[in-house]
C-alpha cells in the first residue's frame, strides 16, 4: 500500500500541480499555505475518473492565524487506484472594503461655529480586505446638509456646506484616511460620504448633527402659563417655529413676563419676537444662509427673546416704553413706582429699531 502524494503533504496557495496514485486511500490530511486569513479556492480534478472532485468538498477556506497555516482535510476519496489529475490551491481575490466612523463618538454631535464647545469632528476612513488593512487606495470625502434641518425651513439657495479637510487621500499602512469635519454656523444634519473606487462597497457615509441641544419650545408646558402666557410673533416661511430658549432663559422669561403684567396691568401682555432656533445656531432671518450679517448676530444659543415694542398690536404701548425698557435694565427711576417686589435683575436690553416697524426689546435671559 503505497501512499497518496498528497497525503500528510502541504501545499502553498497559488500552487496547482498534477498527481498520479496508485492506490485506494483517503487523501489528506492536506495543508495549505497562506498568509493569515487569506482565502483559498481547492479543486481537485480526477482523469482517471473523469471527475472533479471532491465532490462539494472543495470550495473557498480562510486561512487561520498562526503563522498562516491552514489544515485541510481531504478525503476519504477512493478508489483512485491508478488515477492522476490536478490539485489545486487558487487564492480568491477578497473584496475590499471601505468604512466610515466618526474617531470620538461624542464628536457625532457637534456645536453650530460661535455658540461655543466644539465645531470640528475627525473621522476615519478604513479599508480593509478581510481583516487585513489596505495601503494606497485612494479615498475622496464629500459632505451635504439635510434639507430643512435644525430650524431652517428653507433650501433654496441651497444651505452651505461644512469644510472638510482634506477632502481626499491615501490609505495608510493602517488602511486609514484621517480627515476632519468642520461644521459651520448653521445647525443641521450633514451627511459625510467617503468613496473608494476600488472597494466592494464604494462609499461609505456617517451622519454628524450640528446644534446647540437642550433648547425647549417656550410655548410648551410647564413655560406655556394659562394665566401670564404671552402670544409669539415673528414666524416665516423660513423659520416656521423660532422660540426657543434654554430652560433657564426661558424661566427667567416667565417670571418677568408675570411681573410686567402686574406692574402695567392694562398692557397687552408681552408679544415676543425671535427666540433661538429650534437647534440654535446662526438665525439667518432672511434664509439667505448669511453668516456675517449683523442681524440678528446674537440669537444662537438660546438666550435672547425679542419683544415687541413698535406700534402694532400688542406691543408694549408708547405711553410706557421708556419705563418698561428702564425696568429691564434695572435702571428705573422713583417716578416708574416699580414695587420692590417686581424688581427684575438686568437682561441687559437693547432697545432697536427705535421708530421703525420693527422696534423692540432684544433681551439677553442669561443661561
Ligand atoms: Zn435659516
Ligand atoms: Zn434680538
């Protein structure tokens, strides 16, 4: 009884050779060759018999670690008495693939550029093959914004996009590409894709919001006050909703609107303007995306209320503008008949559009 060839033998990946028998025997056990978890295809082709073999029992193996050795058992497989064919080992090509992740989680939720904290996120590109990272594949980054995000109610002009930085580059010995996103002043959600052209996969995309949280509609319960609550101007089709404050801003905004009704009982109760966006950020009134105008420059995080002091309906009337506008100052005169207890500490008002339509208290609540 002779032995197989093939049998308790090893064969490198990429090998193909022929073999002859001349006895009935299981081959194997085999081993194959390979570097750490690389995939290989075995056939074994019988011309004695006609056959390829074996019989559903080749196909695709990885290789395990350990120095990239593989054991294959093949067989029993019989009678090859005589027999002589091919035995082959054919790396399979793998697919590369390619991944996008945000490096520090908490970097997914980023703040809106000038309302402090952080406005810049790294992510890493990844390619790999199997396990194995890639070097020197080429990787592009683009990035949009969701339409209608973050308290913007527009699209049109189409908002403008976060910086990224690079916005291509080559996969390292890690198989990574390390890039930074650079959010604007403008909340939203932006979606980061990363495309490698020779990968499986081609792109890959990760989402990063931009926004001051915590910001709470000030027409909601418990700041919506069935007694002293006060009516909201100033929505568009741009900004459908534009009251928001932090809790504290709006806190402090119930409690002088309560004390303001029972100084000047017979005024209309306070009408307010802007607030923040729901997300706070840049409050670009004419949705043109300016990021530089002066307007409304404050407004982002969530602090500031407008409150209506022209001629229109609801305003604070004229008779008492100038006492009122010393009361939020904390500068009232004897002559105001401020009672003690409906004094206010300042939120530093600004007194604008003096004679315009659009006059009014810009009030800074704090936070
Ligand atoms: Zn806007
Ligand atoms: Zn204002």
């Amino acid at each position: 009884m002779g032995q197989h060839k093939f049998f308790n033998s090893s064969r490198p990946v990429g090998s193909c050779s022929g073999y002859t028998s001349s006895t009935s025997k299981a081959l194997g056990p085999l081993q194959v060759v390979g570097s750490q978890n690389q995939l290989f295809e075995v056939t074994f082709y019988d011309e004695f018999n006609g056959v390829s073999l074996p019989d559903g029992r080749g196909g695709c193996y990885a290789s395990g670690g350990g120095g990239g050795w593989a054991r294959w058992t093949f067989g029993p497989l019989g009678p090859l008495r005589g027999s002589a064919g091919t035995f082959c080992v054919t790396p399979v090509e793998q697919s590369k693939s390619l991944s996008l992740t945000v490096s520090s989680p908490s970097s997914k939720e980023l703040r809106p550029v000038g309302t402090g904290g952080n406005s810049t996120a790294e992510l890493v590109a990844k390619v790999v093959e199997g396990t194995t990272p890639k070097a020197g594949l080429a990787v592009q980054f683009t990035t949009d914004a969701t339409a209608n995000s973050g308290g913007h109610d527009h699209d049109n002009p189409p908002r403008p996009k976060a910086a990224l930085a690079p916005a291509s580059g080559t996969t390292d010995a890690n198989g990574e590409v390390r890039f930074r996103f650079n959010a604007t002043q403008i909340s939203g959600v932006h979606t980061i894709t990363a495309t490698c052209n020779d990968c499986v996969n081609k792109t890959a995309v990760e989402k990063v919001t931009v926004k001051v949280p915590g910001l709470l509609n000030i027409f909601t319960l418990p700041f919506r006050d069935p007694n002293w609550a006060y009516p909201g101007v100033g929505q568009t089709d741009n900004h459908l909703d534009n009251h928001y404050l932090t809790v504290a801003a709006a806190a402090r905004l119930l409690d002088i609107s309560r004390k303001y009704q029972k100084i000047w009982p017979t005024a209309p109760r306070l009408t307010l303007n802007d607030g923040s966006l729901v997300w706070g950020g840049k409050f670009d009134i004419d949705g043109t995306w300016d990021q530089n105008t002066q307007r409304h420059n404050e407004h982002r995080i969530g602090d500031n209320v407008d409150v209506r002091a022209n001629n229109a309906q609801g305003a604070v009337p004229a008779n008492i503008r100038d006492a009122v506008f010393r009361w939020l100052r904390k500068t009232s005169r004897q002559a105001d008949s401020i009672p003690a207890d409906f004094v206010i500490e300042s939120v530093n008002p600004l007194h604008e559009g003096i004679g315009k339509v659009n006059e009014h208290f810009h009030l800074r609540l704090g936070n």
